[in-house]
C-alpha cells in the first residue's frame, strides 16, 4: 500500500474493461488497490477465453466486482462499467496498462472545487517489456483546458482523467457507435458538462504492443473515428448537435487497411525523446534512444543513421533547425485509441 493519507470513506470506482488479458490484468487491478480512495475496481470481462477470470481470482480483494460485458465493442463494455459504479468518482484504467502510485492522492482534493467535472493528467507510454518510450503531456501548469476541448483539441488520454460520476451520467457515457475513439469523444463531450482542468503531473502507464484495439484497429478507420470525435466537437461548439446526434453520421470507410504497427509507433516516440535529449545537451543519451529506435523498426535503419550523424555533428544549443523528427510525439489519444 502506498503512504498516501488514509480517506474517512473511499471515493473512487475504476472501472477495468478487459479481454484476454491474462498476462497484465493483475498488474493494472494491483496499482488501482494500491490506493485507499479507491472503493471498488470494476472489471469488465467482456469475453475473455484466456485465464484472465483465474488471475483476478487470485487476488482474492473485496474490492474487485467481477461482471460480464455485453460483448459488442469497447463504448458499450465501458458504459456497462460505468453503470455500475457505486462511488461518486471514477477513473478507467485499461488491462494492459497501470495507474501510476500516488495518483488519486493528489486527484482528489483537485476535485473540491464544484465547478470541475474531472481532472487529467500526464502519462508514460511504455514497451511490452514496461521500458518507458515518452512521456506526454508533462509540460506547463496547472490548467483550465475546457475551451480546448470544445474546440475538439485534445490534451491527453481518458485513462489520466478522474471523473465525477454524476458529469457521466449527464453527458450519457461513451457513445456506442464509436468502433475506437470513443475515449476521445467522451472526453469532448464531457466538457460540455463542466470545468476540466489539466495537471502535469504523471497519471498512468500505458503499454504499446500489437494487441491493443488500436493496433489491431485498421489505420483507414482508426484515423476516420478519430477525426469524426474532432469534427463532431466542432460542430456543437457552432450548432449545439453533432450529426450523431441527428441520427445522420458519417459512415465509416470499409477499404481494407493494415493495422497500426506498435514497432513503429514506439520508434516513433523514441525518435522524439531523443530529439528532446539531444536539445537538453544530453547527446549521448539521444543517441542512445536513437539506437533503440532502431531496434524496434529496423526498417528505419538508414534514416535513423542520419539522424544519428546530425546529432553528433549539431552542437546541442544549435536550434537553427529541426530534425525530421524534432516535433513531440503524438498524445496517446492519437496514436493508440
């Protein structure tokens, strides 16, 4: 248990949504019971053939609830979650990733002004082996980014968020014909609800491999849900309704597409650190980031030399120009759901 202040009554449900996660899910349930605001962790079985049922049993914590999910989609496992949470606050955490310890601890009294429905958060995207790739959405201050995300911008993932139950509710939940994405547009539209304000401070571990929905996901569609979230934040901002709404969305393109590749995502993100290195004066560990880059996409090999080369011949303090590869990495929010 962490040495977080014990809370008179616990708070906060989180809800799990899994399947076939045998391999993780004691590791997220574990970081979630770490804390005592934590009343409830809500696992979602929404199918799984594997031992995932075996390991929560292991756990054996009164905590944990165990109930079926619909089996239709992530959006209707999460409202499924949703609808069964007892404690007024809730956090969703995915099987194959973690809470960050502490988290609730300082969440918490940030939610004791009325007027916000939820507090975000940075987070660490992580290999399958939990080595960090980059951290996001860890820059500025404490900040009011409501207006960002009616504008359909958004900040960081769903996961890093501590939510009011009763903003939930009223905003209706994840919208079922959401495929992916439905994390963004729920975030969207929370902001219709209330104040969401940001706080820099790490949140959540999220593990990239090829199993997640958003890497089985084809890249077509993926992209299509995503920017549909966006197109539809605008769309209230001016109308007050988004086509779904109307009951006349967009139909989603059924051209084949390739799953988005978590080798090259991580190579990605470890591009960008260690451009982020490398602007810190830390060449020799941008080089090495660069290096273990290229372990993960091998066939990014002769670009990734380059890179390598105008590192060691650019002094860091030169910013004249940037690298190919110099903007930050892509917020979990648009590169894994």
């Amino acid at each position: 248990m962490s040495g977080e202040m014990r809370p008179e009554t616990p708070l906060i449900s989180v809800v799990v949504p899994v399947r076939n996660a045998e391999s993780t899910i004691a590791q997220a349930i574990r970081s979630c019971l770490d804390s005592q605001w934590v009343g409830e962790v809500v696992i979602v079985n929404d199918g799984s053939t594997d031992g995932t049922d075996a390991r929560v049993a292991e756990l054996a914590d009164e905590r944990i609830r165990v109930i079926d999910g619909p089996g239709c989609g992530i959006s209707a496992a999460l409202n499924t979650g949703f609808a069964a949470c007892q404690f007024p606050l809730i956090a969703r955490c995915d099987a194959d990733d973690w809470v960050e310890q502490g988290r609730f601890a300082w969440q918490v009294p940030e939610l004791a002004d009325p007027s916000i429905v939820a507090i975000s958060g940075a987070f660490t995207t992580v290999d399958s082996k939990g080595m960090v790739v980059a951290e996001l959405a860890n820059s500025g201050e404490r900040r009011d980014v409501t207006d960002l995300l009616r504008a359909g911008k958004t900040v960081t993932h769903l996961c890093t968020w501590l939510i009011r139950r009763d903003a939930l509710q009223q905003c209706g939940g994840a919208r079922e014909w959401f495929q992916t994405a439905e994390d963004i547009d729920l975030q969207f539209r929370l902001a219709s609800v209330g104040r969401i304000v940001h706080v820099p401070r790490f949140a959540y571990r999220y593990r990239l491999h090829d199993q997640s929905i958003t890497h089985t996901q084809g890249t077509l569609q993926r992209k299509f849900y995503e920017q549909t979230a966006r197109d539809f934040a605008i769309e209230r901002a001016s109308s007050g309704s988004d086509a779904l709404d109307r009951g006349s969305a967009p139909k989603c393109p059924d051209a084949p597409s390739s799953p988005h590749s978590a080798s090259k995502n991580i190579a990605r993100q470890l591009v960008g650190r260690a451009w982020q290195s490398h602007r810190q004066g830390k060449r020799w560990i941008a080089i090495k980031t660069m290096l273990r880059a290229a372990q993960h996409d091998p066939t990014a090999g002769l670009d990734l030399t380059r890179q390598i080369a105008i590192m060691l011949l650019r002094r860091p303090a030169d910013r004249s120009g940037q690298s190919p590869s110099d903007a930050p990495p892509q917020s979990r929010s648009q590169s894994k759901l």
